[in-house]
C-alpha cells in the first residue's frame, strides 16, 4: 500500500453531540485529527442564534490554535423544522420551503468563508409523494445554480453528497445535476459507505472516475445492502482500496469519519476510528 503524508483525517461534529463544540474541537484534536467537519445544529452556529458572532471567534480561535482544517455540513436533522427531519429541502412543495433552505445554505456559506472553511457539504433532500419528478429537477438545479453563484463571491467549492433514498442518491445522479448546473465551484462529497451501497463499480474506481469533483469525503463502514453507519472492522468495506485510490488521485480535501450514532460514547469512537484508520496513512 502507498504511504501519503497529505491525507488528513478529520471527524464529524454530528459524533459528538453529548458536547459541547468547544469540548468537541479540542477532544478532536487531541486525539489527532487534522481536520474537522463541523455540522451546524440547534446549538452549533446556528446561523439563526443571536450570539452566532462570538460562537464564530470562538471557533475560529480553537481550530487555529489546534491546526484543525474544517468544512462545514448541513445535515442537521431538526435545525430548520422541529416536526420533521430534514426539512425544508431544494425541492419541498412549498416554494417557501425551498427558500428557507437556500437562505440557510447562503448563511452556512458565510459561516465557511468566515471559519477559513475548505468546502460546504450538502445534499438535495426527499422527494415526497405529489412533488413531481421534472419539477423536483428543475427546483434542485435552480436552487443549486443560485448557491453556487453565491458561492462565487468567496470561492468556495460546493460540495454536493448522494444520499440513498434522497432525490439524488447515486453519482450518476451527481453527474448529471452538475452537468446541468454547469459552475465549477460545485463539486462532490463522495460518502465512501453510500458509494458502497448504490454503485456497481468499484470503490477505487468510483474514486478515480469522480478525481476532478470530490471537494469532501465522508467515511464510515458499511454492509451491503443496509444503509447503516458503522465503525470501522464491523463493515465489508476495504478501506486500503479506498486509501490507495485517495493517494493515488493525490485528493489533499479532509476525510471526515462520520459515525453519527455513536455519540453516547462519542470520545472512545473517536479514539478507536483513529486508531485503526492511522494504518492507512
């Protein structure tokens, strides 16, 4: 296996929602993470909270004195409605719906430029029952084109995930909103677990054919044929394959482990992911 010194590890907020950012930021670090990706929630720059200024200087002040890089994720669950997960989306039924969640993806942007951010990581959301399909369409690529020229006044590379079971849920999908929305700021975080799960083609592969688009990768373990996050050596997934082709494509983004559900023992998940991804690097 290939040895690259550029690869950075970096874990998801959405880990360690026990804590505190603060708490979070340095537990991260001192396990030795370079990196970090920061999902905005409830009570995590929260680009609604009256106190967002002083939450940012003190985050910007801890990733620097800790080297941490960072992107920032919006796929906090009940930050925009607390009735139902993930909504608004780009392509709600409601047009006020899908401005809602084009003002907040403008907010995160501020909040990347502002953190010195690498990227922001977002997704399309469900197409529910009514919502025809050449409308959901039109609706995500409106709203993606919109985001990306918001994106263009800082530079800042969008970073667009396939999600299963989401309107968008595979790279074909991927490729083609991004031939449509035609901005060279919108790119790909490619969720190495979802690609598992949706393509027919190998993981390196995956990796290799996407080299010009992944901005963010999300890393997790997986089984086959069952979309659940899990830590590392409780998966099929082969993670030297998936490393080799990262070092390979010489991709200098974060590598963010996500394992969401793992935050009632969020500092021992952390620790243990680390520890059996540092053979890679």
């Amino acid at each position: 296996m290939k040895v690259n010194q550029m690869l950075r590890l970096a874990y998801n907020t959405n880990g360690f929602n026990c804590h505190s950012l603060e708490s979070a930021l340095e537990i991260i670090s001192g396990l030795g993470y370079r990196g970090v990706a920061i999902t905005i929630d409830n009570y995590i720059l929260n680009p609604g909270a009256p106190d967002l200024d002083r939450q940012l200087e003190l985050t910007q002040a801890i990733l620097k004195k800790n080297s941490l890089a960072c992107v920032i994720e919006t796929g906090a669950r009940f930050l925009l409605d607390p009735w139902r997960k993930h909504e608004p989306t780009l392509i709600s039924a409601d047009a006020s719906g899908r401005k809602i969640r084009l003002n907040f993806l403008k907010r995160a942007l501020d909040i990347v430029a502002r953190l010195g951010g690498q990227a922001l990581s977002f997704w399309s959301g469900i197409r529910h029952d009514g919502v025809p399909q050449a409308d959901a369409w039109d609706w995500l690529v409106a709203g993606c084109r919109e985001l990306s020229e918001y994106a263009g006044q800082y530079g800042i590379f969008l970073a667009f995930e396939p999600e299963p079971g989401m309107f968008i849920e595979n790279l074909t999908g991927y490729q083609k909103l991004k031939e449509h929305v035609a901005n060279p700021l919108f790119g790909l975080t490619l969720d190495v677990g979802h690609a598992f799960l949706t393509e027919d083609n190998s993981l390196a592969n995956c990796i290799r054919n996407f080299r010009d688009s992944i901005k963010n990768i999300h890393l997790e373990d997986m089984k086959k044929g069952d979309h659940k996050h899990l830590q590392f050596g409780e998966g099929e997934i082969d993670f030297s394959e998936v490393f080799d082709a990262l070092t390979e494509i010489q991709y200098a983004g974060l590598i963010n482990v996500e394992l969401s559900r793992h935050s009632r023992n969020a500092v021992k998940a952390a620790g243990k992911a680390f520890d059996y991804l540092s053979k890679y690097l």
